[in-house]
C-alpha cells in the first residue's frame, strides 16, 4: 500500500501528500472529505469495503506558513529527473556542486545538481565551463507547487485538476 493521497486545504489548495492510512482515518474521523477515490481499489475489512482515497480535503482550514521543499538528495535528483545534468545517464548517481566547495561553492539549490560518478569525476574541483561540460538544464530552487504536480504526472491523474496539470502532453503519461 505504498499509494499516496493529495491532501487539499478547506479552500481546495495543495497542501501536501500523505499516506492512504492517514487519509482514510482523517475521513473516517471526519477531519476531512472524500473528494476523489481511485476507481481500481478498494480497503477492505472482513465486514466492509471502503474507497480508497486519491484527494482528500480538510475539513478547517489550516493556517501555514510558507513551505518550501527541503533541500536534500533525494529532491534534488527528483528535480533533475534522475539523471546527470551533463551526460543524461541514469546509473550512479551523486550530486555535484556547480561552483566547487572549495572555490567558495555553496550548499544550495542553485549550485547542486545531480551528476553520474564519471562525470562528477571528469569535473572534478572545476567548473562546468572550465571542464568543457555543459549542463542539459541549470539548477534553480522549485516550488512545492511544482514538486506536487511532478508528483501528480507520475502518481494519480485525479491530482492533475488540483494542480493545474491540464496539457494533453502530461495528461497522457498519468498513470492510475
């Protein structure tokens, strides 16, 4: 049961993700409201069948302040598609800072980018202009917006209307 369910704020805006256990108690202890339900399963019990929850709304509204995405590894390779920002391979993957640490780089999300062990290596304490590597994309900072509608294409297509994901292009490579 490792699906995720699209937690919507009491005015229908992305608020997070969270498991369908966690979803399903905040409906069952009405905290929050069935808003979409994935069509091909269902939670049972020995007694009765429950639907199981793809977007759910709170109840109350609940006041956050802002709420970025947490810079770590696993969003920035999430951000880079998971694959080297230089040569677009998939395998062994690490991070590498665009402005080496020991130039003064920062620990950001505008110098990490996600880089094969050879071409981090090849790289190595210089720049990618001075390593002669350009970047297939430049590293920028994303939105909580942009993390959930990357999310969205890749998890359950009854996000995409909360999301803004309406384009035929991501539309069709939702999957159920």
């Amino acid at each position: 049961m490792g699906r995720k369910v699209l937690v919507l704020n009491a005015d229908y805006t992305a608020l997070s993700i969270c498991t369908v256990t966690k979803a399903f108690l905040l409906v069952y202890l009405n905290k929050a409201e069935l808003i979409s339900e994935n069509e091909k399963f269902r939670l049972r019990t020995v007694s009765t069948s429950y639907p199981l929850p793809s977007v759910i709304k709170l109840n109350n509204y609940v006041s956050k302040p802002y709420k970025g995405v947490v810079l770590n590894r696993q969003n920035i390779f999430k951000r880079d598609g998971n694959k080297c920002v230089y040569c677009g391979h998939h395998k062994d993957l690490t991070l590498d800072h665009v402005m080496p640490k020991s130039r003064g780089g920062k620990t950001n999300w505008d110098n990490l980018v996600t880089a094969c062990k050879k071409c981090n290596s090849r790289k190595g304490d210089y720049t990618p202009e001075e390593a002669r590597m350009p970047m297939q994309v430049k590293p920028f900072k994303p939105s909580l917006t942009n993390f959930l509608r990357e999310m969205a294409i890749n998890s359950d297509r009854n996000w995409a209307q909360f999301l803004g994901v309406n384009d035929t292009a991501s539309n069709a490579r939702l999957a159920v």
